[in-house]
C-alpha cells in the first residue's frame, strides 16, 4: 500500500475522522438516552448517526488502499467514544441510586449526607453478624464522587452500591429540592 500525500486526500481524511468523532459520539448519547428510555431523541440520533456512518463509510470503501484515511476512520471511531462519554457525563442528567449498609454510624453518616442536602432514607435492619442501619439516596450522577468520599470517610468499610436510575417521582433531590 502507497500512501499518497496530495491536498486531497489530506482534506478528505480530515473530514471523515472529524466526521468519524461525531458518529461516535452521537451513537454513544444515542445508547445512553435509548436506556432511559427517551423513544424521540433516539430515533432523531439514530438518523443522524446513520447518515453520517453512510456518507464516511461509502468514502472509506472507496479505496480501502489508503492508509490516511483509513486511519483517519479508526482513530476518529476511537476517539468519538471518549468524546460521546465526556458529553454524556457532562450533559445528560442523570441519577444514581446510592445504597449503604453498615453496622456503626448510620445515622451519622445520613446526617451529614442530609447536611450536604441529598435526601436520605434510613431503614434499621438485621444483617449476617446483627444490627446494620440501610441507607438510600438518589443523587445525580455527579454528586456520585462526593457522597462516596463522605461515607468513606465516616465509615470506611460501609458496603455502598450504586444503581442507575430511570426516572423519579416527587422526593428530595439537592439539584431540584423539594421535586413535585
């Protein structure tokens, strides 16, 4: 395989990996957004991504032979990932269901989570080894890192569990407060 620099295929290159990033960011939002199940806006990306795909695939295909800008199509897949994350993380709102259990401290750690202004639910249960105080709390996502690091830093050996959330219904959410 030659390679062959001509202002061309510099451009063209340049295109479908530009291209490329954007294909793969949208097809990344697209999933995310079709698992919470927003049925419109994955169908508007889903178009979106396809055409893209079409146009930059069909300009690939039509000389597999070069290198440029078949590297440009692959780092551009790669890289549109890291990008359609990024979006996604920054963007998308979304909440995350935070469970903690633990035998000593419960009550203060639902304390300073509420001093910190999440909502928290605490239920008194009966674990393997006795007594544990459950903790429940929906948080955006990137409210996620703070609450870890203050139950952690409470209670190092609290057992956490994160689970994504559809959707909500009333309740208490620091973003939002009191949500009606």
């Amino acid at each position: 395989m030659e390679l062959v620099l001509t202002q061309d295929t510099i451009i063209l290159a340049a295109t479908i990996f530009t291209l490329r990033v954007l294909n793969s960011a949208v097809g990344t939002i697209r999933l995310v957004v079709m698992a919470r199940g927003r049925f419109w806006l994955t169908v508007s990306l889903g178009f979106i991504e396809a055409m893209i795909f079409a146009w930059v695939t069909a300009n690939v295909i039509a000389d597999l032979s070069n290198i440029l800008v078949l590297f440009a199509y692959c780092i551009g897949f790669s890289l549109g990932i890291s990008v359609g994350m990024a979006i996604e993380a920054r963007f998308v709102t979304s909440y995350v269901k935070v469970n903690i259990i633990t035998r000593d401290g419960g009550h203060d750690i639902a304390l300073k989570l509420r001093e910190m202004g999440h909502g928290v639910t605490e239920i008194q249960g009966e674990g393997g080894t006795g007594e544990v105080t459950m903790l429940s709390s929906v948080v955006l996502r990137v409210h996620v890192p703070e609450v870890l690091k203050a139950v952690h830093k409470m209670q190092p050996h609290a057992f956490v569990t994160l689970e994504e959330t559809r959707s909500m219904q009333y309740g208490w959410l620091r973003a939002m407060q009191h949500m009606k």
